[in-house]
C-alpha cells in the first residue's frame, strides 16, 4: 500500500504504467486474499488465480524495463525477438529441469511449481540483461530500481522453488517463509527507488551509441545549430 501510495503522490504510474498496475494490483490481490482466508477452497483458489496474474504482470512489466534501457537498439530487426527468445529459454528451462528432475509433488501442484519456475527464470534473466548496461549510467533510477527488486525477488523464489520441487510439500512452509521476505526486500527497493526523484542528466554512453541518428543539424551539413535530444523521461514503457 506504501509503495502504491508514493508512485500516486510522485506521479510515477505516468512514467512507469506496467509497474503502477502491477502494484495496484498487488493491493487489490492482498485484499482478495484476506477476505477469504478463513475458507480453504476459496482461498486457495483466490491466491493461484491471483498469482497467476501476478506472473504475468510481472513479465509485462520487465518486458518494459527491458525496452526502456535498450531502446536505442529498437531499430535492429533482431531486438523485437530478443525479450520472447528469453521467455522461451525461461520455459524450456523449466521443462528441461522438469524432465530431468520431476517435481516430487502431485496433481495441480506439478503445473504450479513447473510454471513458478519457468516464471523465475524469465525474470532473472532478464533483470541481468536489464541490470548490467544500467552500471554507471545516471537517468535511470527507476528502471534500476525496479529490476534490482524483481532479480532479487524471482533469484529466491526460483531457490525456493526448485527445493520444493526436488523434495516436494515439507519446503513448503519455508517456501512461504522465503518467498514472503524476499517479497518485503524487494519492496524496500521500490520504495526506496521512487522516494527519489529520477536524475535528468542522460550519460555520455548513451550519446555515444548512435551520434549520428540522435543529434540531426538543423540547416545541411555546414549546420551549426542541433535538433537536442528528446527526453529519456518523458515516458517510459516499465
């Protein structure tokens, strides 16, 4: 609730939208949840359907990260295939351990932990492919922020989840134990990102990457004023 308070109040859902519904959602899945803890059936329900959707909310919003910080090779007819390639790898993963190790749970329980790790791996993956062109790049802070916390997140849950996996329903206590803390931690990284303010300075690097397509001379070749760069927090697609 704190966090979806600060991106209210900081008018962050405008720079980060997959993020804020994603938040939003997470306060609305907490109340779902509580309403119905007293009765088993309901609430066992409630809680796979809702974290389904956060499975999904939580790609979508890597996926935008992800577009955000590489934008600059949004031309390269091969980058739109780089965020699926990852998700396919994320699943065949998962399958593979699957088929090499099987799940020593039953019933629904196989398609659950299956996918919670296929989910994982597509996470952590793409937090390292998101995280490691930010280092040492200011104007980013968001972008950072939230894909630390979800690599920090999805590397736990994917440890846990793989225990119970291998040793089925007596992880499962620790599972939660695990999985609710690295939650709280990753929270704490979103809330300390977004009580911050976004730094404007854009780094040199990202001038470098494609000088001639981002600084266009007004008036020819002999030009010497400069059409400037447009901002980089405008909009993002996080």
């Amino acid at each position: 609730m704190l966090l979806f308070l600060l991106m209210l109040r900081k008018g962050a859902f405008r720079v980060c939208p997959i993020f804020f519904s994603y938040v939003a959602f997470g306060v609305c899945a907490d109340v779902a949840r509580f309403l119905v803890r007293n009765y088993r059936a309901a609430y066992y329900a409630t809680y796979w359907a809702t974290e389904a959707v956060y499975c999904v909310l939580g790609i979508l919003t890597m996926y935008g990260v992800f577009r955000a910080v590489l934008r600059n090779l949004d031309r390269r007819s091969w980058f739109r295939f780089l965020f699926p390639a990852v998700v396919v790898l994320g699943v065949v993963l998962s399958l593979a351990r699957a088929h090499a190790v099987p799940p020593r749970v039953d019933g629904l329980l196989v398609y659950i932990v299956t996918g919670e790790i296929a989910v994982r791996f597509v996470q952590v993956l793409a937090a390292l492919l998101t995280l490691i062109p930010l280092f040492g790049l200011r104007g980013q802070r968001y972008q950072f922020g939230i894909a630390a916390g979800f690599g920090l997140y999805a590397t736990a849950a994917l440890l846990i989840t793989t225990k119970v996996s291998d040793f089925g329903v007596g992880y499962k206590f620790l599972w939660s134990v695990v999985s609710v803390n690295a939650y709280s931690m990753a929270e704490l990284i979103w809330i300390w990102t977004f009580w911050g303010p976004q730094p404007e300075t854009v780094s040199q690097e990202l001038l470098e990457i494609k000088p001639d397509e981002e600084l266009l001379p007004r008036g020819g070749k002999f030009g010497r004023e400069f059409v400037p760069l447009p901002s980089l927090h405008e909009q993002s697609d996080c």
